[in-house]
C-alpha cells in the first residue's frame, strides 16, 4: 500500500447531529494539505455510537473503523492503528478547522523540526466563564507546549513509539502524551509546536448541557484526589454519560 502522507483521525460517539458538517470541515480545509503536494486520508472511529453516526461518516467519504469500548483514548488510538499516514492529526467531532490552521500546521511540519503539535482554540458561542476559561487555557498550552485533544498533530513513528494515548485515562489523556513526546522531542533535538494564528473553532457544548456546578465539582475533584478521577468514566461523565 502507497505511504500517505497525512492521516486525519476523528474520534465519534453518538455524532449523527454534527458529523457531516465537521468532515466537510475537515474536508475544506484538507485543500491546504493538497496545495502542498500531501495525500491524505479521512478515518472516522465510531466508538460504539448507538445512532447513525457510521452510517452519516462513510456517505460522507470517510473510511470507518470501530472501536467498542467507549473511551477516547482507545478510539484515537484504534484510528490510528488502521491509519497509513506519515503524519496523524486527530479532530474531535464537534470542532471545525479551516483551511489556515492546515496551512500553518503543514509550515512547521514541512520545516522539519516538529515532532508534534497542536491549536489553541476557539469556543463557539461561548458565555463570560466559557471564555475566561478558554483564554486560560490557551494561555496555559502555549506556556506548557500541551495540546487540546480537539486537534493534536503527531509523527506517526513518534507516536507509536511513546505508546499513544494512555488506556488508563478517560479525560485528560492529551495531556499525558503531550508529556511523552515532549521528552521525546528534547532527547531527539526537536520541537513541539502550539499554533495559534487560526485557532480551531470548536463546540461550546458542554456549557450548555453541564452546569458551572458540575464542572467545578468535578475541577475540584480532580485536584483533591490528584488525578484519580480521571481514571474513571463514571467520574468523566462529562465526556461519556452521553448527553447531545
């Protein structure tokens, strides 16, 4: 089988409302990687969804693997193994890159120090907390060099060869293998790159269908328990309880 060059995994639970409009997202924006030269590739992970989002992903184009065990990690990661790319960019579903954050992401890559990256981002519709928290955390990414799991670049080799997203984690697992390859990329003499000219425009959902309440709750969890909570989908619930 021909190398591709760029392999675009989106991970999708339950999605049939958004995923069409995201992959033509990504789609239009895979312009910016043909301009260049690149072949791509479209891999949706219907990670054991219970509606049509398979179905609406593979009469959109994309090829679709699937994974069982709900869990993000296990879906990027099962994405990735049926993947053929040099390069592996993982969207979430509810998030629409543009044309001039590939562009930038296909700049650092092609100058050759990148091992991997990501975007700050962009919150649709958010309210005042929404967007003091957004703007933290942009802050915090670029500071820190760890990406939001909404897009995350990654060398293919680099990836496989730091184990990709931990099992362990249900929340947060961008974070830990951000911690990896940037110790990869110190001992290999290269970089990670957080772009931030066209930050990815992505969904706000989670504030309108959690309370400030519970996402406090669950921060504060988190710290008092030192990380514990993120080891399990039922203290996750944000992420896997299901509600579109």
């Amino acid at each position: 089988m021909a190398r591709t060059d760029v392999s675009i995994v989106v991970p999708a639970f339950n999605e049939e409302q958004i995923i069409v409009s995201s992959l033509q997202s990504i789609r239009d924006a895979m312009t910016a990687f043909e301009a260049v030269g690149w072949t791509c590739e479209l891999i949706v992970c219907d990670n054991n969804s219970t509606d049509r989002t398979a179905e609406l992903a593979r009469s959109a184009g994309a090829a679709v693997v699937f994974e069982p065990v709900n869990q993000i990690s296990r879906a990027r990661n099962t994405g990735a193994a049926a993947a053929n790319g040099a390069w592996l960019l993982f969207v979430d579903a509810d998030s629409h890159p543009s044309r001039e954050l590939f562009e930038d992401m296909a700049d650092v890559v092609r100058a050759g120090w990148c091992v991997a990256g990501g975007s700050t981002v962009h919150v649709e519709h958010p309210g005042r907390i929404v967007a003091l928290v957004a703007a933290f955390w942009n802050r915090i990414s670029r500071l820190t060099r760890w990406a939001a799991g909404s897009f995350v670049f990654c060398e293919a080799a680099a990836f496989r060869q730091v184990g990709g997203f931990s099992l362990e984690l249900f929340a947060a697992e961008e974070i830990d293998l951000f911690r990896k390859l940037k110790r990869l990329a110190r001992r290999s003499g290269r970089s990670i790159q957080i772009l931030h000219r066209h930050p990815l425009r992505t969904s706000g959902r989670k504030a309108q269908l959690y309370s400030p309440w519970e996402a406090a709750r669950f921060a504060l969890r988190t710290l008092v328990r030192r990380g514990r909570t993120l080891r399990s989908p039922e203290e996750c619930f944000q992420w896997y309880d299901g509600r579109r």
